[in-house]
C-alpha cells in the first residue's frame, strides 16, 4: 500500500454561525486521482479553502498532514511552494497576455528583473508539450478555446513543481471532446506519477478516472471508497444526496398540444465578423406542452440561435420570422420578445442572468416590474409576495427573500433566474443549460420544474451539453452543428450515438 | 428568573446590537462623522458656525452641488461618471447672462432657454456614452474642455453682470411669511426676527421624518426584515428630526426659509422617491448592477443611460442658473474644478464607483459634510492649501472604509 502523500484529519471550520465543516477528513494517496463529490454548499470548496491555506492554520481545528509531516499552511503562496496548487473553475488566466507570459506569471525566468525570452519559450514548448498542446508559446490566451485554456492551466502548475494538483470542475465549461482529452491528461500525469484531486458533479467522469471517491455532505464526510469496491454512479448519488435517486428524470404524462411557436429561416451574421453567418437557415418549432431539445457541442450556435431569437441579443444581420401560434411576432428587441411570450434563461446565470448584488425579490421581479407596481410607482408589499410565492414554489433555499444573490448556492441562484422568467409569465422558455454547475438534488428539482411547465401546456427549449438530460428530459431533439439544424428526432428513436454521428458527419 | 439566564439574554442582545451596527457601520457612520464635523467646527469656531446667518450662507453656498449631486448619483448608480457637469454649469451662466444682461430677454425665457440647452448638452453626451458605448469618462473629459471653451467664448473673457434684482431671488432671495404670528413668537422668544413659515417647515418635516420611519419599520416587521434594534431607530430619527427643526428655527430667526432650500429640499425628495421607489428607479440600479443582465430582462438600457445624462444636464442648467443668481454675475471660471467636489460628495455618500450602489440621501449628507468642513475650515482661517489637502484625505477615508466594509461583510 502506497503512503499518503496527503491526510486531513477532523477538520472542522466553522464562520459565525455556521459549521462549514464538520470533522471531515480526507485521505489522498501518493499517485492516485482522488474525486470529492457532494452538493452545491456541502463544503468542498471551504475543505480546498484549508488545505491551500486560504484560511490559514489557527482558523480551523483538525491537522493537516502533509508529505508525512504536519502542515501549517499561512496563505497560499506558502502551500503552491510546497507544491500542493488548484486550478479553480473560474480560470486565472491573463486574457492579452501570451501562452508563455501566462505560465510563468509571478515565477518568470529572469535574471535581475530581465526576462530569459528564449529560455521561457523553450520551457513553454516542452511543457505544453506535456498537457499536448500544439500552440506557439507567444499565441495569446484569449485566441485559445476554454478547453485549451484549461489545458494551458495545467501546464502552469507543472511549470511550478506541482505535487498536489487540485482540479475544481475542470469540465464543466468544457465540450465532450475536450473533456475526454482533459480526463485522458489527468490519467497520462497519473502515470508519471501526479497524485491529483478532481471535484466534479460528473459522476461518469469520476467513475471513469478515480481510483478512490470521497463524498461531503453537510459539511460532514460521508463515505470515502476505493475504485476495487465498485464506484457506481448510483452509489455515489446515494451518498450525496442522502438517499437513492432510482430515476433521475421525474416522469411526466406527455400532452402535447398545438403549434406554439415556430421560427422559420433564421440566420445570424456573426457580430465581429461581417462576412461569417454564424447561424444559418435554422428552422424549428416546439409545440404546447412539448419539452424540445437542442443538442450539440460547445459553439455549435445554440446560445447564438436562442439569444438571437430573444430580442436580438446576439449577431448582427439577422434575417428570418418567429411565428406564434401562426402568426409572425416581432422580436426585435428583449421588451417585444417578451411581449410575444418568450423567455430565455441565459447559461451564464452570474454575468447575463442575475444581478448578484441585489437580493432575491429584486432579481425575480426585475423582468416584469410592471407586475408590482402601480403605474410608475413600485408596490414593496406586492413584490415581497411574489418573491415569497417563487420561493415557496420552487423551493429556494435561503433565510430570506432579501438575502443577496451572491450568498446562494448554484442550485438556487438558478432557481431565482427561472422565477425570474416564470414571473413574466410566457409560453415558450428557451432554456440555456439550465443545469451546467448545479448539484444532482437541484437538477432533480429543476427537471421536475420542467415537468410542470410542460405539462400547464407551456413549450420548453432545452439547449443542453448534457446529452443524457435530454435524452431522459425531451419529446423531440433537434442537433446542432456549426451554425445550423442537422438533424431532427423523437426522443425514442435518440440515442447518444446517433447524436454524436450527426455532429461528426456533418 | 435566574440572574444566569437574565445575564445570558443580555449578551444574546449585545451581539445581536454588535451584528447589526457592523452591517450598518457605513450608515451610521455618515451621520456620525457629520454630526461629529459639526460639533467640532462649533466648538473651535466659537459657535459661529451655527450662527443663523452663517446656516444661512452655508446652504446658499453648497445648493449647486447639493443639486448637482443629485444628477451625478443617478449617473453613477448607472454606472458612469460625468466630469463635465463644472464646465457646463459654468457654460449655463454665462448663457443666462448673456442672454439677460447683454440682450435683456425676459427672465422666464431664458431659464426656460437654459434648461432646454443643459438637457441638450446632457444628451449630446449621453449619446456618444449610451449609443456608441464610448466610456463616460473620455466622452465628459471633452465636454469639460468644450464647455469651459464655450464660456470663454460667449463671455469674450469676461466677467458679465451684474443680474437684475428679479434673477437674483432665485438664490439669495427667502420665501415670504404667508403665516401669521410672527410678532407674537419674537415677543415670546425675544428674538429680532422670526419667520413662522420656516420654523413650521421644520416642524411638518421633522413629523414626517419620524412618521415615514415609523411607518417603514412597522412594515419591515411585518415582512419580518426589521433587524434594527429599537434604541438605534429611536436615536437615528430622533437626531433628524431634532436637526430640522433646530435649523429650520436658526433660519426662522434670522430671514427664514432660502428659495434655494426650498428647490433643494423639493428636488431631494422628489429624486429620492424616483430612485427608491419607482419603477425606472429601480432600472436605473439594475443597469448598474449588471448592465447585460438588466438588458436581457427587457430594459432598454441605452436609452436609461442616455437619459441619465439628460437629467445630469438639465440639474447642471439649475445649478448654473443658481450659482449665477447667487455670485450676481457670471464669469469665465465659475464652476472651474466644481465637478470634483460633485463626484467627491456622492462617494462620500456611499456610492459605488462600479454601479448599482448609492443613495440619494447619502449624496446630499456626503455634500453637507463636505460643505461644512469648506466653511469650518475658512472661517478658522485655514489657509486652501490645508483645505484641499483635508478634503482630499476624507474622501479618501469615506472609499477606503467603504472598502474595507465590503471586505469584511
């Protein structure tokens, strides 16, 4: 049995009032990939928080040893130079600054101040080479996919002498193929030797590269088991949530009803590029109480297709008609598409869909103010009512509806977009990954709440990177690929494979 | 009861007093550090700043930035800045002079004619900031340079005056008495003056502070939000409503209510109102919390920014036309550097330089506390060197503590 390079023993933290962390403790061995899964808010990232020493040693009880020795981390400078180094879901990448200016920021080759240009591109080179990246080292960042720039990420912390690397959600911006290359890094660096840490709320993927899983709950370490035992999915699951999720789609009656909405010859001039129609010839329609999928990978233009749609969000050029119920409708700004009884719930909840220092009624009455106010004047007691009336519906979790967005988990701040959107009450909701970033008990509830839209005759548009939520999810999936429709089918006759073959032939 | 458990409540209730001032420190701390200023420049100036003549002369001297702060919150709430609202003011005057003095046009036609063109200079602004997405701050930074050109050049460099005695009311002028009993209070009060108008506006304020706070907290208990502890609300709307009426009986005894007091306090509130509670208010705060978000709900946000500057134009025109009345003439460098003490009032004030956050009422606290510390300062003596450098220093304080608040919360 190979020594643990790291053990947490009985952490415990606690903020006023809260216990974010209950005696968990957390065993790493040397050389493994080792996966922490549990819900938004079960204390994952409060537990990283420690280890790295972004609450350092003193503010926590419990030891943390490290290397076999105790550690006692001050900061985080104190814990990379000990090689222990995360890479967060939000990546910490310079945008304008180049692939090599990027991977030794703050740890540049240098003598007396003076940059070694050729030493730091050939350490670039060799580097990428590593984490199998073909880029120049001068190529700017912000020329690079999110899946590259994961990639360049990784090589950042090798460039550091990494021991311990850490990776939060790593793909949960990411495309199914960069994913996969992603995760085959991950079990390439194993082999060399890396001992590693993935939090993902994938469970296939932690099922796929983790040699040992340890689930969090409330703050509280549940269960901590070996590949050898049988990692399942459904285990996993199990132990996250508190109890067995048999079916992981609510069932719902299908009645589907009339032609609700139709768009006919949509295309889309890209907005930086005028001679790239970055949507073309999109045809589609979803019908009363009918949940309609678009699947495709990462720009393949679904966001583009549905903020273009929505007022005119998105590109330039726009040509075609959106019909409802038959007729055409004008859509050509937020306010009209509204008025013809879309909504789009955005996938970027924090930059597009909320206002995260505002507080929860005034997110969810923000699209329709009209509701609750008498003329130009705003009724407290009304919004409050509404607030509280989501709240309880789409049980939003919080102490109060005039807590601060910023304070919710993911799972809640999505709740509070789809009140938002609820709240101005439409009959199409295009849904834009209305699950990326939320745990499983909160993409339960948010299908079930898809459920019910469908079934009081609303039509739903579920654009999703998550192939199985739209299997398990639509009536009708529509793939999408560079910019156009190419392919069209009943859920019944869909399958994974038959998806990805329309992407790939295309 | 045992003496334990009664122990033990008091502490529950101290740290929940402790909580809740942490929260709130900024609030509270406006009004301290203004009530602190005050007592402190009475004492060193032996009691001259309260005076009701120099009450009197302090309001007259900061109603152009008072009004003026009131547009820039707005702008800054949505998220911009404008550094040419010195300029324009000044361009206004000189307009109004101009139109007055050399041309004799009527009065009513040329505030008319001097509103229509701050809105307009508001606009030609706005556009470029709300249509062409050009940053505010580049955009004012040459309306600056423009106007102050334009002053010069209407004025031929200049100084024009002086106005007729009829433009002048407008900000050294007092409402009349239209009540009676004058005679009976001085013979009461053995004082010279005393103007019953003023003293019962003080009043009728004072009741409406305490009334509109009453009727806010008992509402807040019954949406269960009210975490005020009740000795905090009791002291906070007993030091307002005592300050109204103390100065408002100041001003009684000595000519009564200022016509600019009056356009200051009406614009206050009617733009506290718009801010807090209407719906274009609320937008306002939207657009500057997330401007992306806010347009994907259905608000137009360009035109609400471009409409921003209109207001911050025609509040510019007001506060020209009163800052002319007041110096009884107009001149090339009236209203120089003045935007920086517009922008320094309102993140006094609490405002946020990156949108969303601000109030009103903070604004115009923000501008007493700069107000008073101007006319402490000069009348000790203190020489402009030490009264920029003190000035410079607080703001400085106000943001950094914002700050670290923020840090901390």
């Amino acid at each position: 049995m190979q020594d643990a390079l790291l053990d947490m023993r009985s952490i415990t933290k606690t903020f006023p009032g809260v216990k974010a962390l209950d005696d968990v403790s957390l065993k790493v061995r040397t050389g493994e990939i080792h996966a922490i899964c549990g819900e938004n808010g079960a204390g994952k990232s409060t537990l990283m928080k420690v280890l790295s020493g972004v609450y350092p040693a003193g503010s926590y009880d419990g030891e943390i040893h490290y290397d076999g020795a105790l550690a006692q981390f001050r900061d985080i400078s104190d814990s990379e130079a000990r090689g222990i180094i995360i890479i967060h879901q939000e990546l910490a990448l310079v945008p304008l600054l180049s692939i090599a200016e990027n991977l030794f920021l703050g740890n540049e080759n240098a003598r007396g101040g003076v940059i070694d240009w050729r030493e730091t591109n050939r350490r670039t080179e060799s580097l990428l080479r590593k984490v199998g990246l073909r880029d120049a080292p001068t190529t700017l960042v912000e020329k690079l996919g999110v899946g590259k720039q994961q990639l360049v990420e990784i090589a950042k912390a090798l460039a550091k002498d990494v021991r311990l690397l850490i990776l939060d959600e790593p793909t949960a911006a990411l495309s199914e193929s960069d994913s996969q290359a992603l995760l085959d890094l991950m079990l390439e660096l194993k082999t060399q030797g890396m001992t590693q840490i993935i939090i993902s709320h994938k469970l296939n993927e932690v099922r796929r590269i983790a040699d040992t899983v340890t689930v969090i709950r409330d703050g509280q370490s549940v269960s901590s088991f070996a590949a050898s035992d049988g990692i399942t999915e459904d285990r996993i699951v199990r132990d996250m949530v508190g109890r067995s999720m048999e079916n992981r789609y609510p069932p719902r009656t299908r009645r589907i009803g009339d032609l609700l909405m139709r768009v006919r010859d949509w295309s889309v001039t890209h907005p930086d590029h005028a001679d790239r129609k970055a949507i073309r010839d999109v045809e589609f329609d979803v019908r009363a109480g009918e949940v309609v999928g678009i699947a495709g990978l990462m720009g393949s233009g679904r966001t583009e297709l549905a903020m273009s749609i929505f007022g005119r969000s998105w590109g330039r050029n726009i040509t075609g008609t959106v019909e409802m119920h038959g007729k055409p409708v004008d859509v050509s700004d937020v306010g009209r598409a509204i008025r013809a009884g879309l909504a789009y719930v955005t996938e970027d909840r924090k930059s597009l869909g909320l206002i995260l220092d505002d507080t929860i009624t005034r997110n969810i009455t923000l699209a329709n103010l009209a509701e609750v106010a008498r003329g130009p004047v705003l009724n407290d007691r009304a919004e409050t009512q509404v607030a509280e009336r989501y709240r309880k519906d789409l049980s939003i979790r919080t102490p109060g509806v005039f807590q601060k967005v910023v304070n919710l988990s993911g799972g809640n701040q999505q709740k509070v977009v789809l009140s938002k959107w609820l709240f101005v009450g439409p009959e199409v909701l295009i849904l834009d990954e209305p699950t990326r970033g939320i745990d499983v008990g909160a993409k339960y509830e948010i299908y079930g709440l898809i459920n019910d839209l469908a079934a009081a005759g609303k039509g739903v548009v579920m654009i999703s990177s998550e192939m199985p939520e739209l299997l398990g999810m639509c009536d009708r999936i529509y793939v999408m690929n560079e910019g156009t429709l190419v392919g069209e089918m009943p859920t019944s006759e869909a399958s994974q494979e038959r998806i990805m073959s329309l992407i790939v032939n295309e | 009861m045992s003496l334990a458990e009664n122990s033990s409540r008091n502490a529950g209730a101290t740290g929940r007093i402790g909580s809740y001032l942490a929260a709130h420190l900024r609030e509270y701390g406006l009004l301290f550090a203004l009530i602190a200023i005050m007592g402190f420049f009475q004492i060193v100036t032996g009691g001259t700043l309260l005076r009701p003549i120099n009450l009197t002369n302090l309001l007259l001297q900061n109603s152009y930035i008072i009004i003026m702060a009131l547009g820039m919150l707005v702008v800054i709430v949505a998220g911009h800045i404008d550094l040419s609202v010195g300029s324009v003011m000044g361009f206004i005057g000189a307009l109004a002079a101009v139109m007055i003095v050399n041309h004799e046009l009527p009065i009513g036609v040329t505030m008319l004619t001097c509103v229509a063109v701050g809105a307009v200079i508001g606009g030609a602004q706005g556009y470029w900031i709300a249509y062409w997405k050009i940053p505010s701050f580049i955009v004012t930074l040459a309306g600056m340079l423009v106007f102050r050109g334009l002053s010069l050049w209407l004025l031929e460099g200049q100084s024009v005056g002086p106005f007729p005695r009829e433009f002048q009311v407008i900000a050294t002028g007092f409402v009349p008495d239209i009540l009676p009993g004058g005679e009976a209070f001085k013979a009461l009060l053995g004082v010279r003056n005393f103007n019953v108008l003023a003293f019962a506006t003080g009043l009728v304020a004072a009741s409406w502070v305490v009334w509109s706070g009453l009727r806010q907290r008992a509402q807040n208990r019954a949406y269960g939000i009210e975490d005020e502890p009740r000795a905090f609300f009791m002291a906070r709307i007993a030091v307002i409503a005592i300050a109204l009426v103390f100065i408002l009986y100041k001003l009684a005894t000595f000519r009564g209510l200022p016509n600019v007091l009056l356009t200051m306090g009406v614009l206050t509130i009617i733009y506290a109102f718009i801010t807090e509670r209407t719906v274009l208010g609320r937008r306002i705060y939207a657009l500057g919390g997330n401007e992306k978000a806010a347009k994907l709900s259905g608000i137009k946000t360009e035109r609400l920014t471009f409409l921003a500057f209109v207001n911050m134009g025609i509040l510019a025109a007001v506060a020209g036309l009163v800052f002319a009345a007041r110096l009884n003439t107009a001149t090339p460098k009236a209203g120089f550097a003045l935007e920086l003490d517009v922008i320094a009032a309102v993140f006094i004030g609490g405002a946020s330089m990156s949108g969303g956050v601000g109030k009103i009422v903070g604004a115009v606290v923000g501008a007493f506390l700069m107000g008073v510390l101007n006319n402490g300062m000069s009348i000790m003596g203190i020489g402009i060197d030490y009264q920029q450098m003190i000035k410079g220093l607080v703001l400085l304080a106000a943001v950094i503590f914002d700050v670290y608040n923020k840090k901390k919360g």
